[in-house]
C-alpha cells in the first residue's frame, strides 16, 4: 500500500483496498463479537465501566484520526524534516 501511494498510484491502491475490504469487515464483526463476550462476563457494575472504557477509546480513535487528518503529530511535513538527515 506504502509503495502505490508513494508512486502516487490511487487505482492501485484503491484496487489493493478493495481486494482486502471483506477480510477487514470479517475482522470487525469478530472484534464486535468478542466485545460483546467479553461485557455479557461481566457484572451490570463492571459493563459500565467496561462500557466507559470502550467509549474512551473510540474517542480517543477520533481525535487521532482528526490529528492525521490535520497535519497533527504525524502529518505531513513532520516525517521528512526528521528523517532528513538532521539528529533532532
């Protein structure tokens, strides 16, 4: 995926994530699946607390996704200047 993007290749890539698009879905539905395992195990007083937690992490998702999105912590500009040769 790295490589098509870096040639600037955006069929291909879009072409690579569609071919793995029902392998992700499959990952999703055994992530949720466990997720419900995991808090049916639990007593009502620990499910919401394990109901915080899952919230707090997907808020989290989000804020690091905004930050990519934006040219955060690992946005654009960040990567290339480090690793330009310099020690900082």
């Amino acid at each position: 995926m790295r490589a098509l993007r870096q040639k600037g290749d955006t069929a291909g890539a879009r072409a690579l994530m569609q071919s793995t698009r029902m392998e992700r879905e499959k990952s999703g539905t055994l992530m949720m699946q466990e997720s419900a395992e995991i808090r049916a195990a639990l007593s009502p007083a620990n499910q919401a607390k394990y109901d915080a937690n899952i919230k707090a992490m997907a808020s989290r998702r989000g804020e690091q996704g905004e930050k990519h999105r934006k040219g955060g912590k690992h946005g654009k500009g960040q990567r290339g200047a480090r690793g330009a040769g310099t020690n900082s």
